[in-house]
C-alpha cells in the first residue's frame, strides 16, 4: 500500500502538518514563511522534491499570492496566510 502523506510541512510558527507532494505544494503556496521538513519527508521523486522546493523558496520570500481554479473553472486570487490551517503531526 503506497503512503501518501510524505511530505512534512512547518509554518513560520512551528506547527507541522503532514500531506502528498500535490498538497504539500499547495500549502507553502499559501502559507508565508513555511518549508518543507526535509528529514520527515520521505519517497519523493525527483520532480515532487523540485516542486517543493520551488514552492519552499517561494514561500521564505514571502510572496503568496496565487490564482487557484475552483471545480467549476471560476479562477479566485488565494493570499497566503501565516499559519496552517491543516490537521497537524
């Protein structure tokens, strides 16, 4: 059975969530001054781990801004925030 939730991801004030690569992505998409937990993330190709890392630098930069597309393909402007706001470790 594959696991999914590898990927471990800190906000600027220390509260870990875990999640898939994909999600893990969105988050420090949206979260300012998050990163990725390199020693509790594990299995990741080397496409995620570039992905996370873009999104990683992205995110100590503080930019956040991102324009995300709901179910219906309505485009919305998502602000990073500072903290998670997933189920934590």
């Amino acid at each position: 059975m594959p696991v999914y939730t590898r990927v471990t991801i800190v906000d600027s004030e220390g509260d870990r969530a875990r999640g898939c690569p994909r999600h893990a992505v969105a988050a420090l998409d949206g979260i300012a001054g998050a990163h990725v937990d390199w020693a509790d993330s594990k299995g990741l190709n080397q496409w995620e781990r570039k992905a996370l890392e873009l999104s990683g630098e992205r995110s100590k930069l503080g930019y956040g801004i991102s324009i995300v597309k709901d179910h219906q393909g309505d485009e919305h402007e998502h602000r990073a925030g500072t903290r998670l706001q997933l189920r934590g470790v």
